[in-house]
C-alpha cells in the first residue's frame, strides 16, 4: 500500500524565480550553497494555503503535456519495498541529506516516482485541470503549472486511490529517499514526491565520455569485437543509436556504430549495463563508475556539450546510447537490480524553486514568522 498525505506548501515569489533563473544561482547551486530557514521563507514569500493540500503538476513542453500529483509519501505507512530503486547510492551522501533533513523543515523540491497507469488517478487528474485555473506563479513562463486541491473529500479519493497501486518506481531521488527512509526508524517521516503515470514520462539517454590517462590500448577495437560489430559511420557524422543494442563510438577523432552481435543473453539486458560491465570495466578500467573521475556522463540535451568536449580531446573515447523505454525501466526495477549511475534522464523535472514544502513551515516559527508573511503579503 501507498499512503500519501496532503502537503503544506510556500509559493516563491518573483525574487526568487529572478534569482534561480540566473547564472549567480547557478553557480550556488552547484557548490551546494545552503540558504537558512529566514532566506528560504523570505524569497518564497507565504503559504499558498493554511490547510494542506495535494497540487497536479503541469509541465507544457517540446513532448507534449506531462502531468503528475504532487504530494508527500508518509513512509511510516508505506512499505521500503513498495518503492522499488534502480540505482546504488554513496554512504556519504546519504548522511550529509540526513544531517540536512534534520535541521530543516523545508523541502525545496520533491523525489520523482513512476507508477503504472491507472485510469482513475489519470481522471482525478483530469477532472482537477478542467474544473481550476492554475496558480499564478512566476514559472508558468517557462510551462510549470500548479493545481491546488485543498478539498478534503478530492484529498480522499487520491489518497484512497493510491492505496490500490501496489509498487511504485525511483526515478529521481534515490539518495533523499534512503536518507529519509534511515531517519524513519527514530522519527516518522514524510517526503515531497511527484507521481507520474508512466505514460507521462520521457526518458532520454546519458552518453558517456572517458578521458585516457595514459597511451591507448592497442588491442581496444579488437576486444570490442568480442561482444559487436563494429563498422564506420559515413562521412564521420556523429552518431546517435536508433534502437536497442546499439551503441555509437567515438574513437581517435572518427565515429563507429556498435552492433551487438547476437548474444541473447546480452541482449535483455539495458545497454548501459551491457556497456558497463563489457567494455568500461574489463577495457577500460572503469570499474566504479560513481567515483572513476576519468568517466564524465552527459544527458542527451547536452549533445553539443557532448560532442564539443570529445573534439577537444584527443584522449577522449566517447559512447552515445538509445534511451530505455517506460516499461523497460519498469522491468528493470521490478526484478530488484541496479542499473549503472546516469543510466536514464527521466522528465518531467520540477525547477527548483517552483514550490517548497513542509509539514510544519508555518507553525515551526510561531507568530514571528506569520508577522514575516503579513508583511510580504501587504508588500
């Protein structure tokens, strides 16, 4: 069973989306910078609601309209195993998001989970677009929406549907979720989640670019041999795989098209696991992929990123991959193994900064911070 609860939510205002849509924030971001509780409530200005609510998410964009419930996951009702993981984690990391979870309330973006289609949840969705206008905030520029569903008796059908699906799947937040479901055993915890149906889902590929240390192996493309064929790509184009057990390689400066050569055992298995565990660790030497700092991993909308790194140098091997389908990132997940890190880029992906959560936000600071709030609302 699944049990998601109602969230309490801060909507961020205008400084906020102008300070998130810069190259300063940026920069923040990546050196994981982490602003007080005053800052974040600050720049996120007030409640959208005194009561908790579940929000539909809605990302307009070039593959059409994605939709999810954005709610939290009560993990003190929800079986570990009901939420089923693709990808291993780092201990340290781990930790650090638990120390961080401790000494905040606020949750700045949720986890991505995928679940089976389900024709009620997809009509409770629907019915919720069509009967709301979307929350005005500063992101619908970009096609992020937000539903509110405050209403106690629409809350009880999502919450009483949910309890009928039977697993759901990790797609973005692996660490944040370990790390809350740790911090479960002292203190009952919730966790903000964005469910999508998995017919709403787009996953693109991660290429991957390996930087050589020292002189290249002279037997490389023989060994390559063992597991596909391997031939030239006119004109030396780069190249991108058009299906499954297809694998584009750039090697000193030409691009080759991978083929597996028809292993039936290899070929049920993901191509980044194929790849992975037949030609980055046993050729190359990339046996942990997570902490290997020659092993850089691009998501396909970085392809010009992509291609402009592997040109500029010469001790670079690349290798451009076919995405994974929606069931076949299902399967995998279901028969409990993991797949390599950066195996999929799964969207729709919520802006930080679209909206905060918290069950306790509001009342955490008393009426100092409702004084805060009162302020910004007359402002």
């Amino acid at each position: 069973m699944i049990k998601i609860a109602p969230l309490k939510a801060l909507q961020p205002g205008k400084d906020l989306f102008e300070l998130l849509i810069t190259d300063q924030a940026n920069d923040k971001l990546h050196k994981n910078e982490q602003p007080s509780f005053e800052d974040l409530l600050n720049l996120f200005g007030c409640a959208l609601n005194d009561l908790p609510a579940i929000y539909i998410y809605e990302f307009l964009g070039e593959n059409g309209v994605m939709r999810g419930i954005w709610a939290a996951i009560d993990l003190s009702l929800t079986p570990e195993n009901a939420i089923k993981r693709h990808e291993e984690t780092l201990s340290s990391k781990v930790a650090s998001i638990m120390v961080d979870r401790k000494g905040k309330s606020i949750q700045k973006s949720p986890i991505l989970l995928v679940h089976k289609k389900d024709k009620t949840l997809a009509a409770l969705i629907d019915f919720v677009v069509r009967t709301r206008k979307p929350l005005e905030n500063e992101w619908s520029q970009m096609g992020h929406f937000l539903y509110q569903v405050p209403e106690e008796e629409l809350v009880k059908q999502f919450v009483e549907e949910f309890k009928n699906v039977k697993s759901l799947y990790l797609a973005d937040g692996h660490h944040r979720l370990e790390a809350a479901f740790a911090l479960q055993q002292s203190r009952p915890q919730q966790i903000s989640s964005l469910l999508v149906s998995a017919d709403m889902i787009s996953i693109s590929a991660f290429h991957r670019m390996i930087t050589v240390t020292g002189a290249f192996c002279p037997s490389f493309m023989e060994k390559l041999k063992a597991h596909y064929y391997i031939s030239k790509i006119p004109n030396n184009r780069p190249y991108k795989p058009d299906r499954k057990n297809r694998i584009g390689l750039f090697f000193k400066g030409e691009w080759y098209q991978l083929d597996l050569n028809g292993d039936s055992a290899l070929s049920a298995m993901p191509d980044t696991a194929i790849l992975q565990d037949y030609i980055l660790a046993p050729v190359l030497g990339i046996h942990k992929p997570k902490e290997d700092e020659r092993l850089i991993c691009f998501p396909d909308c970085k392809w010009a990123q992509f291609l402009a790194e592997l040109e500029g140098d010469e001790n670079a091997i690349g290798f451009s991959l076919f995405p994974m389908t929606a069931d076949a990132f299902i399967t995998f997940a279901e028969k409990g193994e993991f797949l390599p890190p950066k195996s999929t880029w799964i969207a729709p992906k919520v802006p930080q900064g679209l909206m905060a959560c918290s069950s306790a936000a509001i009342e955490a600071k008393g009426e100092q911070v409702k004084d805060k709030l009162m302020v910004k609302l007359i402002r």
